[in-house]
C-alpha cells in the first residue's frame, strides 16, 4: 500500500490536483448532463403541450374532425371519451387502445414513459389534457420521442467520457511539469548544502533570479551560512588565541620546574615554588575565563532571580582586597534587575580590574536609574588613565585584544575581561559601551530593571 503513496512533493502536488480536478469534473459532468437533459425535456413538454391545447380546443368547439393526422413537434396524439372510446388517432396509434385511463377532471398531466406506444428504443414524453365537449368529456393524449434528448445525452456523455480523462492527464502534466521546474532551485539548494562540510563552509546555494519564495529561501540560506562561516573563523581563532595564552605560561612552569629539578640548593626552592604558583594562578584564572565563555557562546541557561544592583555591587567592591587605587562609589538605592547574583558581579569585578590596571590615582562607580521613565539600570566605572582611542572603543571588547598600553601579558591580563563582561551583560538583556569621558576611560553597563519595580535615584 505504502508504494502507493506518493513520496515526494512533486508526485504529492500532481496527485492532489489531478484528484481535485477530476472531483470539480465529476459534479460538473453531472450537473451538465442533468440541466441539458432538463432544458430539453422542457422544449419537449412544451410543444407537446401545446399541440394538445390545440386539439383540446378544436374538440371543445365541435371541431375535432379538422385535427391534422401530421402535427409538427410531436409523434402522435389520442382522443379519448370519458367511456373510454378512441374518437381520433394519429395514424401511428390506429387500432391502439387507450394511451391511459381517463382523469375523472379536467386539467393537464405529463408523463414519461419508456418504450413507449410505438414500440420505439428511445423515451417518450406524453401530455394528457382533459376538456369538456359538446359530446361529454375528451382526453387528449399528444406525444413527442425523446430521441433527441437521448442522443444528446450520449453525445455529452461519450464527449465527457473521453475529455475527461484527457483533461485529467494535461493536469496531471502539466503540475508535474510546472512543480518540477519550481522545486529544480530547492533541490539545487538541498544538494548544495548537503555537499557542504565544516571545511568549506565558504559555499554558498545557487539563487534562482525569480524574486520569489524559492529565491528568498535560498538567500536566508546564504545568510545563514554567512553566520555559519563567521563563527567557524571565530571559533579557530578562539581556539589559536586560547592555545597561545596557555602555551607561554605552561612553557614558563615547565621552565621553572625544571630549573628547580636543577638546583640542589633548598634555600632557592620557595622562591622557584612561588613563580610556579603564580604562573598555576594564571593557567587557573585563564581556564576559568575560558570556561565561562564557553558557558556563554553555549547560552546556558542561568539562575536567574531579583536583585538589588546596588547590594550586588557593593558586595563585589567589598569583596576586594589589595587594590592599587581606591573606588569610590555613588550607588542609588532600589535599582532592581532580574539576572544571577554571581555573574553581574563578575561584570563589575572585570571592570573594577580593567580600570585598576590603568588608573593613576581614582577609580569612580556609579550606579544610578536612567533612560525614559527610571527603566534602565546604569552602571558607570571610570578611571583616570591614558583611557581608550575612539577607533579601539569596539575592539576592546574583542577576545584576547590587548591595546598598545597593555601587551604586557604580566599586566595587560588574556584580553578576555571586557569580552567576558560584554557577553554577561548581553546575557542579561543588556549593553557594555565605551564612552566619551573627560578623563581616562569610561565604560557603561545598561541594564533593564525589573518588572514591577520604579527606581529611585540618588
């Protein structure tokens, strides 16, 4: 049974419309047949009918003898009494007994009988009307062969018999060739894309010039890709940049460790213990960044819940030891947002650490409600070092970019922590800038407060 089925698109369309077609054919078929043959029963009632007016009025005035033997329009007509007694006859009925009984009223009735008086092959439609006389009551039976209406509807028949199906396979042809030339740029696209790997996703689908569904598909398709082509080269170049910050302090541990395996003197082995820790602290540091990203680029969801932005940041700023320039802090109170309590404390944690390492004297936090109607969370650090060239405000936020002032790997850090920051306020629905300031560098965080909550601002 499954063989029967069509499988494709193609067959499926063509299937469906030769089946809706042949359904709209079949009732238009029997509506056509039923109205000619109405229509031509009608035409032959009635010139049946009116001959038997004719006869019924000559009968009626005494004059029934002047009744021609050869009507035109009908095949033969009976006059019949109310005894039942044939007073006048077409020829054709000579010697015949009544058609019908006599009606005991006058009136008019029709019938249809078939294989009629004449022992004809065709129907026959037979008109019967009673009239009063001078003689009594007369019936007067007129009727006409229906062979017109019969090979009528065997001509529209055999035509319809025969069209149909005609009709039928130029549907059938016609959609299987039509569907074939529309899904030819689909399959082009599908082959295309299955011939594509993770190696050339430099490839791109075949756009057909027709401006139309097809086309637009393949478009979304090349775009899609597009984005494909572009994460795999970030992906690489993560992946380079990755290697490359793990590779100088791993060959700088195994330097030390080696040379600790060298020296026999204990006194010198704390001070090469203690390079090795540090060098351990930045693989460590660095893994933990890079894992975090991953968390990030894999959209992991987070543990999100209603927080207080200035306690966040409080916490974060008291949580740290040993910093080089003070903070100062001007934080409003009741700035609410819906995020994780741990990773917009990491937001400010890689800002707080970005400024520290270029300020000179002072490092400002702010925290304050700002856009239309109090609805965004502003959080501003600025510091007052060299600060960022406007050509460089978008490429800091790029993974592993040190500026000219911070290639030291000892005091620049991996470049990874404006891009973790960045990523961790988009996860939060918000945006990571670098702005104009009047001194050094000023970086803004926005963040959507929560629903239901109306800051105020200090």
């Amino acid at each position: 049974m499954r063989r029967l089925v069509p499988t494709t698109v193609r067959a499926r369309a063509t299937a469906g419309a030769v089946l809706v077609v042949a359904a709209a054919l079949t009732l238009a078929s029997f509506a056509l047949l039923g109205l000619l043959e109405a229509n031509l029963l009608r035409n032959a009632e009635r010139d049946a009918a009116r001959q038997a007016e004719t006869i019924a009025r000559l009968a009626a005035t005494g004059d029934l003898d002047k009744t021609r033997p050869n009507l035109h329009g009908v095949e033969f007509f009976q006059v019949v009494n109310a005894r039942g007694r044939v007073l006048r006859a077409h020829p054709n009925l000579a010697g015949e007994f009544p058609l019908a009984p006599v009606p005991p009223r006058p009136g008019k009735e029709s019938r249809t009988w078939q294989a009629g008086p004449l022992g004809g092959e065709h129907r026959q439609r037979v008109v019967q009307v009673t009239t009063q006389t001078p003689q009594g009551m007369v019936t007067v039976f007129v009727g006409t062969s229906l062979r017109d209406v019969d090979a009528a509807d065997d001509t529209t028949a055999a035509a319809l018999a025969v069209g149909g199906p005609l009709l039928l396979a130029t549907v059938a042809f016609v959609t299987w060739r039509v569907t074939g030339r529309a899904l030819g740029p689909v399959e082009a696209i599908r082959a295309e894309v299955a011939g594509i790997s993770d190696r050339d996703l430099h490839r791109r689908v075949p756009v057909p010039p027709t401006h139309d569904e097809v086309a637009r598909l393949a478009q979304t398709m090349n775009t899609t890709l597009d984005r494909l082509e572009s994460a795999g080269i970030r992906q690489r170049r993560f992946i380079a940049d990755a290697s490359h910050e793990l590779r100088s302090p791993i060959t700088v541990l195994r330097t030390q460790l080696e040379v600790a395996l060298a020296v026999r003197d204990p006194e010198l082995w704390p001070e090469l213990i203690g390079g090795a820790l540090q060098d351990i602290e930045r693989l460590q540091q660095l893994s933990s960044d890079l894992l975090l990203l991953a968390r990030i680029d894999a959209a992991q969801p987070m543990a999100s819940a209603r927080l207080d932005l200035g306690a966040v940041v409080r916490g974060a700023v008291e949580a740290r030891l040993g910093d080089r320039v003070p903070v100062h802090t001007e934080l409003a109170d009741g700035v609410r947002v819906e995020g994780s309590e741990l990773w917009l404390a990491r937001v400010v944690t890689n800002l707080l650490d970005n400024a520290q390492r270029f300020a000179v004297r002072r490092v400002d936090l702010v925290l304050a409600a700002g856009g239309p109607g109090g609805r965004t969370a502003v959080l501003e650090v600025t510091d007052d070092g060299p600060g960022i060239p406007p050509g460089d405000r978008e490429r800091v936020f790029e993974r592993f970019t040190r500026l000219d002032d911070a290639r030291s790997r000892d005091h620049g850090g991996a470049g990874l922590g404006l891009a973790i920051a960045r990523d961790l306020a988009a996860h939060h629905g918000g945006t990571l800038t670098a702005e104009d300031s009047p001194r050094g560098a000023r970086l803004v965080v926005r963040l959507p407060v929560a629903e239901g909550d109306q800051p105020s601002r200090a």
